[in-house]
C-alpha cells in the first residue's frame, strides 16, 4: 500500500486527506489528521489486529495505565482496509530515556489477563523462515542454515523457568514505543502486547545495552527504576538468543534490495557464528 492510495481509504472514511500529515508509512499508514491519529492497515487480514489494539487501549485506559487512548472503539474497514482512530498525543517535551519506560512496563506486568479478548503468546521466532525467504541468493545458504539452527534450537524458550509470574508484555519495550508529554511517559504502539513471560520486555534493553551501544548508565537507571536487572536471571542468555537470531534474520530481508542491509547481516551473522556477545550491531 503506497500513501496515494492510503489517502484514497481516507477518502473514503469521510477523513479529510488533504489535510493529513504523513507520519509513518509501513504495514499501516498514519496520518496526522487534525486533533487525530489514522491508522490505515495494509489488508482486510489486519482487521483483527486492528480490532485487538483497540480493545488493548480501552483495557489499559480502564487499569489507568498511561498509553496511547482511541477515538472510536471499533475500527472501520474501508476498501478492504482496517482504519483506526487515536486521540493525538501532545507535542513531546523532551526523548523519551530507559528509565521513562521503566515505571510503565511495572505497571503493565501487574496486570491480570485482559477479559473479553486473548493476548498471542510473544513468538519471536515466528518470521524468521519468512524474512529468510525474502532475502533469498542475496545471502549466503550457509548463513540461512545457521540462522534457521539456531532459530530451531532456541524454540524451546517456553520451557524456561520465569523469575516474574507470565502474563500481559509490551512485547516491543524499548524508549521510542514511548511519548514524554507534558503529563509524563505514555506507552505507544500497542501493536505487539502478548501474553508471555514478562522477561522478554526486559531483555530487549539488556541487549541493546550489549550489542547497540545503550549508555551503560541509562541501563543501570532503568533496572534501578523497574527493580530488577534480567541478566541475573538465568533464563536471560535463551531469550537474548532467540531475539538476536530474529533481528539478524529480520535485517536479511532487506539484504537484496539494500548492500548496507547485507553488511549488517553479514556482521551480525559472523559474531553469532564467533560466538561474541559485544560485537557491536547497528540499529537497521
């Protein structure tokens, strides 16, 4: 979906598209409109996702956590495309820092499981044969078979013995799925809330601490403001692997179109190879 023809669907929605800033353009489309936020998903199939978010948002209003509210409870589907509405965040104040993200992910796991809606399990490993796939000859065969071992020998990450009692994650915690308003932190992008072990929130700033250059310090603040470092847990090294077999995976689907892709494959896949954990990755 090009934005010319997101601009259609909101058309088409009774939503004035020329008056629509383009913020992001993915699998959704979104459009500043107004005191508004649209979100125009790329196929009828992102209907249910669509539908959960949004029962995400009225689930978390409801428990008071601070996080993206929407404007109408129901998507609309438009030429075969789901289109949300989300009240527009206020201008931020400053960046959003690890220790902003903190206090929410605290009060997201304190959370029982939602009522009237199911949270997936957070599968990790899930793209990897598809983003494998994508890259075809642009990679090496030998670096897919590497990848798609490891990705088989890290499945058994459900097996692991969790420090936190499993329930409601962000599934993406990391400080730009944060907005710092002039009322505090607010969680964005509820696109990925699972139900699963609440570790996998917090091994997402442990490894970019190891591998993309987190400042230490704002590592340590960020433990110290949720209470609990992962990496004394001794489940941390099979979550960590599993993600960094996805992100190495994720960045080969770029490979055939991007050679800069292909160079951080190619880097990514050399260190898991040589078994280094400070390899510097670079964020793609």
């Amino acid at each position: 979906m090009d934005e010319a023809r997101a601009r259609e669907v909101l058309d088409g929605a009774g939503l004035p598209a020329g008056e629509a800033g383009l913020l992001a353009l993915g699998e959704n489309a979104v459009f500043a409109v107004g005191d508004l936020v649209v979100k125009v998903g790329r196929d009828a199939e992102l209907l249910g996702r669509a539908e959960r978010e949004l029962a995400l948002a009225a689930w978390l209003a409801e428990a008071g956590v601070p996080a993206v509210r929407a404007a109408e409870e129901r998507p609309r589907l438009v030429a075969g495309h789901p289109v949300t509405l989300w009240h527009r965040l206020p201008d931020a104040v400053r960046p959003p820092e690890p220790r902003d993200l903190a206090p929410l992910l605290r009060r997201v796991h304190a959370l029982p499981e939602p009522e009237g809606f199911a949270l997936p399990r957070r599968e990790l490993l899930g793209g990897v044969e598809r983003w494998l796939r994508l890259a075809g000859d642009a990679i090496d065969p030998a670096d897919a078979a590497f990848l798609r071992e490891r990705r088989d020998a890290f499945a058994p990450a459900a097996a692991l013995t969790p420090h936190l009692a499993p329930g409601p994650i962000h599934g993406d915690a990391l400080p730009r799925n944060v907005h710092v308003g002039p009322d505090g932190p607010v969680l964005v992008d509820l696109e990925t809330f699972s139900s699963d072990l609440r570790e996998h929130d917090l091994v997402v700033l442990a490894l970019s601490r190891d591998r993309y250059g987190l400042d230490p310090a704002a590592y340590d603040a960020f433990t110290e403001a949720y209470g609990w470092d992962v990496r004394e847990w001794e489940g941390c090294a099979v979550l960590r692997g599993a993600r960094e077999t996805a992100s190495c995976a994720w960045v080969a689907q770029h490979a055939p179109a991007n050679p800069k892709a292909l160079a951080e494959f190619e880097r990514r896949v050399a260190s898991l190879r040589d078994g280094d954990p400070e390899v510097r990755w670079y964020p793609f």
